[in-house]
C-alpha cells in the first residue's frame, strides 16, 4: 500500500515522497522491518522519537512523528500534532477499515464491562452469529480464543483483531473501552456502532489523578460516536446523562430506579439466580445480585439496538452463564465461597450487599480482600472500611502487589479501620495462607467471599507472574475435587 493512502485523512506537515510502498506498520522499532512505517510516539517511560534513527536503519521506508528530530537520517517524515492519534488512523486505513464491516459495540464504565461484552459474545454466538470479542478476560473470533495482555490492546492490534474478525466472516464485535484506551487514543480511527456506558465510580486515580478527569475520559467516547451510531447509559448512576451530552449519535436508557427507554425490576433472587421484569416480561436469569441485573438490561437493550427481536434476547439470557470470576461460587464442607473482581469500593460493597441479601440468619460472611501495587492508593482504605462494614470477619492480603511492597499495600488499607475494627481482622501476606485461614474460620452454612481477582490466574510479585488461581485454592481447602 502507498504511504499516500495510508496517511489519507490525517492532519500532517510532510518532508518527503509519500508515494512510497510500506509493507508494514509499527510503532515498536524492535519490529521495523524492509518497508515499515514507523510510528514513533511519546511515552511515560520512553520516547518512540529517540528510536527513529534505529527503525530507520532497521528498513523503516517513513516516520510519522510529532517533530523531526535535528540528527533524523533522509527519510519521509510526516509530522502529526498526535502521533498516538495518527497510529489509529493510519492502522484503520492500513487494514481496510474493519470497524466500518462489522457491528462493532463498545462499552465503557468502572464496573460491568467484562460481564457485559463476555455474554453479549455468548448470546450472538447461541444466535449463530459469527461474532468477536475483546475483553480482559480474553479476545475471541467466534469461539477461538487469542491471547490479551490490556483491557483495551493498541490501534495497531485492534485493527488486526478486528481484520482477523472480518476475514472470519463475523459480522459483529463487542470489546471493552477502557479510560485509558481513549485518553491514549487507541480507539482512534474505529467506527463505533453503538456504545454502552454502565457507571462511574472510584478507580483508576493513579492514571487520571482526579474523578473529574476519569469522568472526561469515558464522555470522549461518546463525543466521538458518529451520528450513525447509538449510545445506551444507565441514567441511574448520575453520569449517564452527561455521558452522552455533546455526542451526535441517537441515544437510549436504562434503569432499575426510574422512567427509561428500557427498564428491568429484580421480583426474587436467590445464590441459584434471578427473576426478572424486563420491559413488562418475567425471565429467570442464573445471575445473581442487583449489579447483574444492570449488567443484564444493559445486554437486553444492545441486543434489540442490534435488530435481535425481543424474544430471541429473552430466551437466549434465560440460558446465560456468569462470566468467569463474577460472583462465580463453589461450595465444600458446608461453606459457600465465591469469587469475584471486584477491585474498586464500589465493586465490593455490590458484592457484599448482594450476600447480605441473600444470606439466612447465623450464616457469617469472611472476606478475603487485598488491593493491587502500582495502582491507585486512595481507595485501599476505603476497600478495607467497605469489607470490615458489611463482613462478619475480615483477611487482608496480598492481590497483585506488582513493584510494590506487599506490608505497604495492607498498611495502607488498615489506616481505613479503626482500632477496635482491626482486632476483628486478620492480616496475612501471603494470599494462599489467607484463604486457607478463611476456610478454617467458617462453620458449616457460612460464606467466604475472596475478591480482588476473579477470573486472573496468576499472581504478580516484584514484576513475576506465577500461577495463582483462587477458586483453585478455594476447591483445594474445601475439599472439592474435579
């Protein structure tokens, strides 16, 4: 392809022939081969601009950069404002626009993306659509699993996922749209069919340093809907209505509490499932907890926003299944255990109000939580009040304490409780001795809830990623074999 239609619809200054053949596009100088086009962009660790000279040498036939450095070796370089912007439209046009060939649906939110992109996957796929998703958990062409390192991978990767998803046959996506991937322009140059917004809550501070930024994120998703597109927000969480304030796309609501285009009422639940009025029409769902009950509406409106009929979507979320590492339970000796990712405030205490909902007198609730390192410090000693509050019993440990000291995170989260609070706790490090300890604490009929990890198999210490699977080690100390 010519660098010419490559660049086509990006706002650039040029030094050089732009009819030149590029055979491929990166933005990693490590992978510059013959015929590259290089991206170089500016990063928190480093900076693409200072690994020109080396694509170039390495084959790159052109640049795409923020400014030409001043010793740049003789190549075309094509000057962009945002180079971070110009990788998405230059990866959209490199691989034909995959997002304008399918169905595309993206949503953002704190809470409820993965369970929401994981069972709309679930529920085009028992429709007997070809249908792709891009997730945390994982990313999918039909039911052919590929591996995902980012809640949301870069333009480059996502062009490719979704080339991948074209070539297939799928006729729609549905990923996860962090508020990382819009700040860093990941989602640039894709065109959205439609988009979901869940709610918005405490988490991600680290990267966005206030909530008013973190909420500016999620409404540039929005902003950039084409008018093509709709937009779907729970009015409940009181940025749904701002979310969609300047976006050109048609937009729809949902609600537990109040009017709305769609609407759902939770009539019993159980630890087995849900019964649930959606739209005036009963339907036992196997989720539990008014947190999936959103997650399900919102489901139930993108479906029939994507043209399925009524009771085709109301038939296949009867036959649903959780998302690994939801509110995903076993049961040993007498104990109930759960799992569940829950890592934000907000998170927590859906899970832990939906136990307390649906727990019988004398039944105790022992959690198991701990926070994650180089992340966000400002909730840990909110996560640690929420579980102190709303348990019998509580262990703080280690969750993914990365770079971080483990005893640092936990002092962290202990300066949340107060000195009568921590001589109902139990502090241990070491995650496998802590849900052991949790196991061997409750009785017969009690329930052990271990969040922060869910569905993630590892455990990452000091940048090492060793195998860890809670609900493993939930089987093992209960006694479950499969």
């Amino acid at each position: 392809m010519k660098l010419k239609q490559i660049i086509q619809g990006i706002d650039a200054q040029l030094q050089g022939p732009v009819d030149v053949e590029v055979k491929d596009l990166q933005f990693d100088s490590r992978r510059v081969g013959e015929g590259t086009l290089f991206v170089a962009q500016p990063g928190t660790k480093v900076d693409g601009h200072d690994y020109i000279a080396a694509a170039v040498q390495a084959g790159a036939v052109a640049v795409v950069c923020q400014h030409v450095p001043a010793d740049a070796p003789t190549c075309t370089y094509v000057v962009v404002p945002d180079s971070s912007e110009a990788l998405g439209l230059a990866a959209a046009n490199f691989y034909g626009h995959p997002s304008r060939r399918l169905q595309l649906v993206g949503i953002t939110g704190t809470n409820g993306k993965t369970t929401t992109v994981t069972l709309l996957h679930r529920l085009f796929r028992h429709l007997g659509r070809h249908a792709g998703l891009i997730s945390t958990i994982v990313n999918k062409i039909d039911d052919q699993e590929l591996p995902t390192g980012h809640t949301t991978p870069d333009a480059l990767e996502l062009n490719q996922l979704l080339a991948r998803m074209v070539e297939a046959g799928c006729d729609c996506c549905f990923m996860e749209v962090s508020s990382h991937a819009v700040v860093q322009r990941r989602i640039a140059g894709l065109e959205f069919a439609g988009a979901i917004f869940s709610n918005i809550t405490h988490d991600h501070l680290d990267f966005h340093r206030t909530m008013q930024a973190y909420i500016a994120a999620k409404k540039g998703f929005f902003d950039a809907l084409p008018a093509t597109a709709w937009a779907l927000v729970n009015i409940d969480d009181k940025n749904g209505r701002v979310m969609v304030q300047n976006t050109r796309a048609a937009v729809h609501t949902y609600s537990l509490r109040q009017m709305a285009d769609h609407r759902c009422r939770i009539v019993e639940e159980g630890f087995e499932g849900m019964l649930l009025d959606l739209d005036g029409s009963e339907l036992w769902c196997r989720l539990v907890g008014r947190f999936n009950a959103y997650n399900l509406l919102a489901i139930y409106s993108a479906a029939l926003l994507c043209g399925v009929p009524k009771e085709e979507v109301l038939r296949q979320l009867s036959l649903l299944e959780p998302a690994p590492g939801r509110f995903q339970y076993v049961s040993g000796r007498g104990v109930t255990a759960i799992v569940d990712y829950a890592h934000t405030p907000d998170a927590l205490q859906n899970v832990l109000d939906t136990i307390r909902d649906l727990r019988r007198a004398q039944q105790q609730i022992i959690t198991v939580v701990g926070c994650g390192g180089d992340r966000d410090r400002t909730k840990r000693p909110e996560m640690a009040q929420i579980a102190m509050r709303l348990s019998d019993k509580l262990v703080l440990t280690s969750d993914n304490p990365r770079t971080e000291q483990p005893d640092a995170i936990l002092d962290d989260m202990e300066a949340g409780l107060s000195a009568e609070q921590l001589s109902h706790t139990v502090r241990i490090t070491d995650r496998r001795q802590a849900i052991r300890t949790a196991c061997l604490m409750a009785r017969e009929g009690d329930i052990v809830l271990v969040a922060g990890k869910g569905h993630e198999k590892y455990q990452e210490v000091n940048g090492v990623r060793s195998h860890f699977d809670d609900v493993e080690e939930l089987e093992s100390q209960l006694g479950i074999r499969n």
